[in-house]
C-alpha cells in the first residue's frame, strides 16, 4: 500500500502543483488514468478514473494532501482485504444445470 503515498505525491503533489487550477482535476486524473491503462486492466483504469477524480477533488478541497492520501490509503486497504472473498463467492461453482433432468414429453 506504500504505491499510494507515492501516487498521492506525484499525481496530487507535484503534477496537480504544476497545473493551472482551472485544469488541474481533469489533467491530474486524465494523465493517473492514463498511466494505469499501461496495466491492461479495464477495472483498474475504471477505479483509476473513478478514484482519481475522487482524490483530485479533495486535493482541491483541502489544498494539501491529507485527504487524497487517506482516502486512497482507505480505498488500498479495502481492495486488499475485502475484495478477494468478494471474488472468492462469486466464482463458487453453483448448480450444474447440465445435468438436471429433462423433460419428456408427456410426461409431467
């Protein structure tokens, strides 16, 4: 979860430092989402966009970097612990419907 801290200091310290105010949500997040589309992931860069515009926003807010940072070091924690049993259930093999008897005709 350290990547966070690094994320938050690059994306809403120093880019989102560089930027105009007027731009600097939309640029900070566009460039973050474009930098995790290098993973392939289409959740990812779903998260990434979603996320980023979250985090830019309080770094507007606040002014500083508490808040992104927080919350991105919440957001972190949370996929990490709480998603993979989410997963886990979801892919439990469920009733096989293959092999559940058929109707004949005529016979009810």
């Amino acid at each position: 979860m350290p990547n966070g801290l690094g994320e938050e200091i690059f994306f809403r310290g120093a880019l989102y430092a560089a930027l105009d105010d007027d731009r600097a949500v939309a640029v900070s997040t566009a460039v973050y989402t474009l930098v995790t589309a290098t993973t392939r992931n289409p959740a990812l860069m779903l998260a990434a966009g979603t996320m980023g515009t979250l985090f830019s926003l309080q770094r507007r807010a606040t002014g500083g970097l508490q808040a992104p940072v927080l919350t991105h070091l919440a957001w972190s924690t949370l996929m990490v612990y709480c998603l993979p049993p989410l997963l886990r259930s979801a892919h439990r093999p469920g009733p096989d419907l293959m092999s559940r008897p058929t109707m004949r005709p005529g016979v009810y």
